[in-house]
C-alpha cells in the first residue's frame, strides 16, 4: 500500500507541473501550445512565436537565441 501511495503522489506532482508550465498562445499561426516559445523583434511577452513559426520569423538567424525565459 506504501508504494502505491507513493506512486500516486508522483503521478499528481506530474500533472500538477504539467499545469504549471506556460501555455502560450503563438500570435503568428494562432496556435496553442506549451513549453518553449520565442519572442520576435519587439521582445514582448505578450506577442510570442511557437518554435516552427519562429524558426521562419527568424530565419536565417537563429531562433533558439530569442528564446522567451
Ligand atoms: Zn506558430
């Protein structure tokens, strides 16, 4: 019983990190996503790009350098 409830507190540390971590909404293709996104040229938090619409935005630099932290 011990280690089921062991199990079950890890399970609700997941997906009590899971809501933590930022949701964005990408403001170049609309899409919700989670986890890293990028700022573009005004570096607004309010305005970010999902990975794949960075990488177009930002070409030919590189996008992982505007990562939002
Ligand atoms: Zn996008």
């Amino acid at each position: 019983m011990r280690k089921l409830k062991i199990a079950l507190a890890l399970f609700l540390i997941c997906i009590f990190m899971a809501g933590c971590s930022p949701s964005w909404t990408c403001s170049m293709c609309g899409d919700d996503f989670r986890g890293r996104a990028y700022y573009d040229v005004l570096m607004d938090r309010e305005w970010v790009l999902c990975e794949s619409s960075a990488r177009e935005y930002w070409a030919p630099l590189n996008f992982r350098d505007f990562q939002v932290r």
